[in-house]
C-alpha cells in the first residue's frame, strides 16, 4: 500500500481521484490548495504526489518546487493540467522526472503511471 496526496482545488476531481485511488488499496490524503498539501508532506511525506497546477495560495509548480527536492515526495509527482502550456511545465519540472497528464486525463493513464511509481523498487527521494 502506498501513501498518496492528492493536491486539487476542484472537489469533484479531488473525490474522484481519491475514491478510486482508496479502491486501489492506496492510502489517500487530500488537499484543496497548495498551501494545505505543503503542509501535509512536511508533517508526513508520501510516496507519490498528484496535483493540480493551477490552484490558489501555492499553485502546483511552487508546490513541487518546494517539496520534491526537500525529499518529501518518495516515489514520483503526476502533475493534471488544463493549461495549454504542458511543454513548458515538463522543462521546468524536467529535473524531478514529473508526469503531466492534460485535463480531461485518462483514468487509466494515470493508473498506470500510479502503478508504475509505486510497484518500482525506488526507495529514495527523486530529487
């Protein structure tokens, strides 16, 4: 089982994803903006991080660049965004390895991608 934070403003697609991720066997923790997932992981890191990009207070760029590198994501970031600049957000992000899925995503991407983090034998921080 793997600890999992998902960061979204939007509480339909915060339910959603929690839901199905919890029917996975994951252990879920939620937060509705960058600030409040910022301060889940520096009281208890997580082994993946899936969050928004746009989102008020810390958006998910600050929020990555802040808490991946301190060590407090374990396994991997997937990045949901309906911007249009998905380019430019993987070269920023580029550095940690992060996967951005553009909104509408595929459930079953991101199950693979979920998958993929969580069953490899990484145990240290990608940072």
């Amino acid at each position: 089982m793997s600890r999992i934070l998902v960061a979204e403003d939007d509480p339909h697609i915060l339910r959603l994803i929690s839901m199905w991720l919890k029917r996975q066997g994951h252990d879920v923790l939620e937060a509705r903006h960058g600030l409040a997932a910022r301060d889940l992981l520096q009281a208890e890191p997580v082994d993946v991080l899936i969050s928004d990009i746009n989102m008020p207070g810390l958006d998910g760029l600050e929020l990555i660049e802040a808490v991946v590198p301190a060590g407090l994501v374990r396994r991997g970031v997937v990045v949901l965004t309906n911007r249009w600049d998905h380019g430019e957000i993987r070269t920023r992000l580029a550095a940690w390895g992060v996967h951005v899925l553009p909104k509408p995503f595929s459930p079953s991407r991101l199950s693979e991608l979920i998958e993929s983090l969580t069953s490899s034998d990484v145990t240290e921080p990608q940072a």
